[in-house]
C-alpha cells in the first residue's frame, strides 16, 4: 500500500505547495533491509552519569561509530545523552545545552536517545528530575521533524549491560515508526541479558510461534523473525489455511490452522509445539478483529466475540503453554495491542477494552514471571495508523486524519510493527519487561 499524499509532496509541485500552505510534509522513512549497518553515520554520545563512559564502548559492539564532542561541520546520525547523573531539577538545563547547538547537525532520520533512571526506584529530588525527562524527550520528538525519532530509556541500576539491544533497535532503522516512547530496563530486578553470538541473527537456533499469520501485520512479523534465524511457526483460521500455507513454505516454516477461542485450542498448541518443536521461545499473540460499532448498537455476541479473540484466548493459552513448560527459558511472549486500547476511540468500546486488556495481561504477567529462573518475559506493541488492505478499505477523510494526526504525518507499514517485535524476541532482551511500545509515529492527541 502507497502514500500517494506523501508522494505528492515529494515532487516539486507538491513541496512548494505544502510550504505555502502549510501542509504537513510527511520525510520518506528510512527502514532497516538484511545486511544493511544498524547506523549509517556517527553517534555524538554526551551526559554524565553511570553510563556515560560505557556507552561508546557498547555501542562500538554493536558496530556503531561514536564521538563524544561536538566537532564544527560535523553532521551527526545520532544523539545519545545520558542522565542518569542529573539529580536536581536545576541540572536538567543540561540537556538544553548538549542538544541546542547539535540540533541543526543532524542528518535526515536521526535517531536520538536519553538515558535515565527509572523515576520509582530514586526518591525526593532525583526523582522529580528523572521524571522530568519524560516531558522533554515526548515534546522534542514532536518538534525533531525530517524523519526523526526520539526516545526515553529508563536503566535500572546494574543493568548498564542488558542496554545493547534497545540501543541497536532504537538507534536503527528498524524503529522507523517508533518515536516519542519510554523504555523500562531492569526495572522489576529481571534477569541480566544473555549474550547474543551474532546480532544479524539473534534468533537463530530459536523457535517463533505466530498467531494470525497469514497476511498483514502477522505475515509481517513472521518474515522478520525468520530474517533474525527463528523457525517460525504460523498460526491462523481454517479459511486462512492457503494464504497461511504459502507464507510458511517460503519461510520453511511449520503451520496449525484452528480457531484459539475454541475450548481445547490452548492444549492442541501446547501439544503441537511440544512434540513437534520440543517447546517454543518466542509467542506472539497477533491474532485480532474488530467488529465496530457504537455502544448504543452493540449486542453481546459481537461484543463478546471481540475480547474472546483478542485477549481472552491469548490469555488462556499462555497460561496453558506457562503450565505445561512450553516455553523455553528466556522465553518471550508478545502481545499486540492497539493505541485504541490507550486513548480509546469512537465505535470501538470493544476493541479498545480488548486492546487495554492486553496491555493489562503485560503488566500482571511480566511482574509474576519477572522473579523466575527460567528469565522470561512478558511486553507488548500497541500500533497505530498502519497501512494496510484493513485500513485502505477506510474512507478516504478518516484515513487522512489517521495518518496526518502524528508526528511524522503518515501511517506506518507492518514491517514498523514486527521489527519492534524482534527487538522484544531478542535474547539479549532479557531485561526489557513489562513494556507497552506505541508503533504510532508519535501520535499529537489521546496518546
């Protein structure tokens, strides 16, 4: 699916006009392809704090060129600062002055990083400071433009190590659709990340199980985590059954039609990644439908049928799969929820009350399983605008506004969506629990 809007405002006629009358003028995104570098440029890393001499030496793992002073000319892919040493609200001017004089030497899609303590494990000042960062990085990511992205990582004490991960994914190409988000690292004392022999393939010798992954944003997902090494496993409805067999041929992955709101799904899963996969290390609960209409018409069975797909049978069967120990140690369980189930939306009190439910079983689970041996953990997406067959079928002024209403004034792809799942799907994530991550280009209102 195509921007013809964003299009039109790349050719000559349509900058000119979008300047004039000042229309949103949507950057081409820069996304990640196979074999390409995480970063295409260098990385000026500032700050003080606990991380502020590991940091070049950990993004040097990870192939990145840094620098630590600001050199005249110089045009700069990223900005990395960390605060984990400011402790008064009077030293928070420190980010004034590291980014200020940077901001104009930033090359197109820059990516930009600050680093902070998670404001619940500080007290008194130092809090109210780490907080305050929170205001600052939503609202430059809102003011960044061309394509840019920024982000708050919230680091535990003694998880410095367990960074390189979300370093290499926000850093990237691959958060692409990705701006205006707060990370958590350690923040429930997780186990420390495991080390990842090779970063092109993170997932290799691993085993990814898919629901709805026949088309769209689960067809998606399914690609990338088979890019990073994973064997993937698909899942969907008996009608998807040609659609879904295709996709797992060229993947050379295995394939389970059912439906996951029937009594016995939860078992047949377990069952069959058990005998046929000895166990599962990545879950991800794509599987979803919307059956909109306003409160005022809706009936319990459209209504019910909504959260029995979207939350219910995620929740059931990873409790089956939990139960009977199919997921592997430093396994990761994924859920996709929907910025509907954050700032709620018009027609849609059942999908949103699913999407929130979502968002609820992240947060009960990750906190249950964040104390166990066996390391694994628990986050979710929540998506914005993404361009779809679903949303082309939108009419034309509701699409508009959907796609306009962020900071990067268009909608995302599917492939926005999956690589902030492999990011979560990586082992060297291990410490990355209990997150909601919005893929919605930073929307301005509700969220």
């Amino acid at each position: 699916m195509s921007d013809k809007y964003q299009s039109f405002t790349q050719s000559s006629i349509g900058r000119m006009l979008a300047k004039n009358l000042g229309l949103p003028s949507p950057a081409k995104l820069e996304r990640y392809a196979a074999g390409d570098p995480l970063v295409r440029g260098t990385v000026l890393v500032g700050g003080r704090g606990r991380l502020a001499e590991e940091l070049p030496g950990l993004l040097g793992e990870l192939d990145v060129t840094t620098a630590t002073g600001q050199v005249d000319g110089q045009r700069y892919k990223g900005l990395v600062f960390d605060a984990t040493g400011l402790s008064t609200v009077a030293e928070l001017v420190e980010l004034q002055e590291f980014f200020t004089p940077v901001l104009r030497s930033l090359d197109g899609c820059p990516r930009v990083v600050v680093v902070g303590t998670p404001p619940e494990l500080v007290q008194g000042r130092e809090r109210v400071a780490q907080r305050a960062l929170e205001g600052f990085t939503r609202s430059l990511g809102k003011e960044i433009g061309n394509g840019g992205t920024v982000q708050l990582v919230y680091v535990a004490e003694g998880y410095e190590g367990s960074l390189l991960s979300t370093l290499g994914f926000l850093l990237s190409p691959k958060s692409a659709y990705v701006s205006g988000q707060v990370v958590r690292i350690g923040a429930h004392q997780e186990q420390k990340a495991a080390a990842v022999a090779d970063w092109r393939a993170p997932l290799a010798g691993k085993v990814a199980f898919v629901t709805g992954a026949s088309r769209g944003i689960g067809e998606e997902i399914a690609r990338v985590l088979h890019r990073d090494g994973a064997s993937v496993v698909g899942l969907d409805v008996p009608q998807a059954a040609d659609d879904l067999q295709r996709v797992m041929a060229e993947l050379d992955g295995d394939w389970l039609t059912l439906d996951i709101t029937a009594p016995d799904a939860p078992q047949r899963i377990a069952q069959h990644l058990k005998d046929k996969h000895g166990g599962v290390d990545v879950v991800v609960h794509n599987a979803g439908v919307t059956l909109d209409k306003k409160l005022a018409n809706q009936t319990p069975d459209r209504f019910g049928k909504v959260l029995a797909i979207n939350v219910e049978a995620p929740e059931l069967i990873t409790a089956e799969l939990l139960a009977q120990q199919v997921v592997n140690p430093n396994g990761r369980i994924i859920g996709v929820a929907s910025i509907a189930g954050i700032a709620g939306n018009v027609g849609q009190t059942s999908y949103a009350a699913s999407k929130a439910g979502v968002i609820g079983l992240v947060d009960a689970l990750s906190r249950e399983l964040a104390q166990d041996a066996a390391g694994i953990t628990v986050n979710a997406v929540a998506p914005g605008f993404i361009i779809t067959q679903m949303t082309a079928a939108v009419p034309f002024a509701t699409r508009e506004v959907g796609q306009r209403l962020n900071a990067m004034a268009q909608g995302g792809l599917p492939v926005d969506v999956a690589e902030t799942i492999a990011w979560y799907a990586s082992p060297a994530s291990t410490a990355v629990n209990g997150n909601v991550v919005r893929v919605c280009g930073q929307m301005m209102l509700g969220a």
